[in-house]
C-alpha cells in the first residue's frame, strides 16, 4: 500500500465498491463498441475500411472496444489527473481483452496543442497509447506527429467545422521517415474522427503504407 491508496482509496469509479476502478458488475454494463468502417460508419467486420470506401489517404480501419458510456467514460475523465496512472493501467488491460489481437506495427499518439498539454499536466493519449503499445509489443513513437498551429478545442465545434478547424495542422517530424508499414495512431476518444483523418492524410502523403485508427471508445 502507498500513500496514494490512503488518499485515493481503491474504488470503482461509478457504483463506488471497494477493489477496482472499474468493476465487473459496471463494466459488463458499457457496451461494446460494433466493429465499422471508419468512413462511413456502417458495419465492417474487423473495423476495416471497406474497399468501396477506402481512398488512397483513407484510414485503413479502425480499431475501438466500447462507447463512451458509464464507468468507462469515468476512468477516461479520471485520466485527466496525473496521479491516474493506476487507472490508465487498469483500463489498458481491459482494452487488450476487447479489441482483437495486433502483432506488428508502430503506435503514434495524436498530439495534444501544447497549451493545452501543458494545463493538463500530461497528454492522456501519449499515456495510455505508450502502455498499449508497450503491451502488444508494438513500436512506440510519441513524437511521430507535430502539430503546427494552435487550433480550436474541437470538442464545442460542429463536425464541419471540426474539419475546417483541423485541416493542415499536422507534420511528421522529421527526425523521422516513414515507412510502409503498419502504423497504428492512437487516441482515447473517437467522436467525428476528423482530427485522426487529417493526421492519417499527413501520413500517407508522407509515405505511410497502412494507417489504422485506434481508440478507446467511440
Ligand atoms: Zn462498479
Ligand atoms: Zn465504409
């Protein structure tokens, strides 16, 4: 026991009960995200883009486990505090055993605006990304993508207006050359999916072979 179990005692974070952050009883609660194509939304079996849908800067499929609901949605919004990493270790594991298995690749965080990185203390992404990755046995790169501007928040925008806001931000840092193949770009939240696009498109322009979108929720 530490401090921290003293002060954050050890509870789930939606009914309460002593133990886990996330329960069994609230867990089996959130559904489970159905496996789409990240283009059109419809059912896609694996998440993968359907051939009609996947154009040569198109995201190749997505990967995601539950919506964003109950006491997932509260271990996400817990993860904004710095001393959450227990959670983020608890909700990765989780994640592992919904989402079917990966093998090779590289896993690149989206990039938070630093002024917003900054208030936060963390980027929540880079956090939970670096412990997927470090699980599935995946290269980790955080600093694979720059973002250039500072951009609206998108979260209080509408979906066109998250792809104006968006459009252009990112660049691939150039410590780095891209490869083909398989990168995986990750963030905890899919809402329109305009933010992951946009970097999807960086990164093929760039000579990215495969692009896959993976999230906690959506
Ligand atoms: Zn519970
Ligand atoms: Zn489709």
């Amino acid at each position: 026991m530490t401090i921290l179990d003293f002060l954050f005692p050890k509870k789930c974070l939606e009914c309460g009960r002593a133990g886990k952050y996330m329960c069994i009883d609230c867990l089996q609660k959130v559904p489970i995200s159905p496996e789409i194509c990240p283009i059109c939304t419809e059912f896609s079996f694996s998440g993968k883009t359907h051939p009609r849908c996947l154009g040569a800067q198109e995201l190749n499929g997505l990967i995601t486990a539950w919506r964003y609901q109950g006491v997932v949605r509260k271990s996400i919004l817990a993860l904004k505090y710095r001393f959450a990493s227990d959670v983020s270790d608890e909700l990765v594991t989780k994640y592992l055993k919904v989402i079917s298995n990966i093998s090779k690749g590289i896993l690149a965080p989206i990039p938070l605006n630093r002024k917003r990185q900054n208030w936060r203390g963390f980027n929540q992404s880079e956090e939970l990304g670096k412990r997927v990755a470090q699980k599935l046995n995946l290269k980790f790169v955080p600093d694979l993508l720059i973002k250039k501007t500072s951009t609206l928040p998108q979260a209080r925008l509408t979906k066109k207006e998250r792809e104006k806001n968006i459009r252009g931000v990112f660049k691939i840092n150039p410590r780095y050359q891209l490869l083909s193949a398989a990168y995986y770009l990750f963030d905890d939240v899919w809402t329109t999916g305009s933010t992951m696009k946009e970097a999807c498109k960086t990164m093929k322009r760039n000579g990215a072979g495969k692009v896959w979108g993976m999230t906690i929720v959506r």
